[in-house]
C-alpha cells in the first residue's frame, strides 16, 4: 500500500507578512535611489533646494523605468531567440527536403 507522507512545517508565515516585507524594501529601495539622485543633482546645482516630498515619487519613477526597461529587452530578446529557431527550422526542413543532411 503506498502512502503519502506529509512533512509539517512549522514556521509558514501568512502572505501579507511577505508581501508586507517586499513592499517595505521596494519603498526603501526607492528611497534611497530617489535621495542618491537628489544629491547628485544638488551638487551641480548647489543653490537648488528640493523638497522631501520629491525623494519617494523620483525613486518609484526611477524603478518603474528601470522594470520596463528590463522587460523590453527581454522581450526583444525572446524575439529573436524564436526568429532564430524559425530560421533554423526552416533551414533543417529544406535540408531534408533536398536531402543535404
């Protein structure tokens, strides 16, 4: 008689305490881009003063640009990746075809 075995794990932890955890380093993450940027920009223009309300928004913008981005060049990457198995398909059939290979 076959029987399944179930291992117990004790330490699961609900997914809006993950999900709260991302989302916290997420928002950090885009903190700390967002205050890196401003002081870039402040030391070319010293006499500039941005206020902290612009620190989060430029860091989410900066993330957000840099996902899409990524996501882009994937995508024109999985592009190729199939043009180039369509070609070499193509040329396997015509190989067969012809009875070259």
């Amino acid at each position: 008689m076959n029987s399944l075995f179930v291992q117990e794990t004790t330490n699961l932890k609900p997914l809006n305490v993950i999900l709260h955890k991302i989302l916290t380093f997420i928002y950090f993450l885009a903190h700390q881009i967002g205050l890196e940027i401003i002081k870039v920009v402040q030391s070319i223009f010293p006499r500039i003063i941005f206020p902290d309300s612009i620190i989060d928004p430029l860091g989410f913008l900066i993330i957000l640009t840099l996902f899409m981005f990524l996501v882009s060049v994937a995508k024109k990457i999985a592009w190729i990746i199939v043009c180039a198995a369509w070609i070499l398909l193509f040329i396997r059939i015509l190989m067969i075809i012809f009875k070259l290979g």
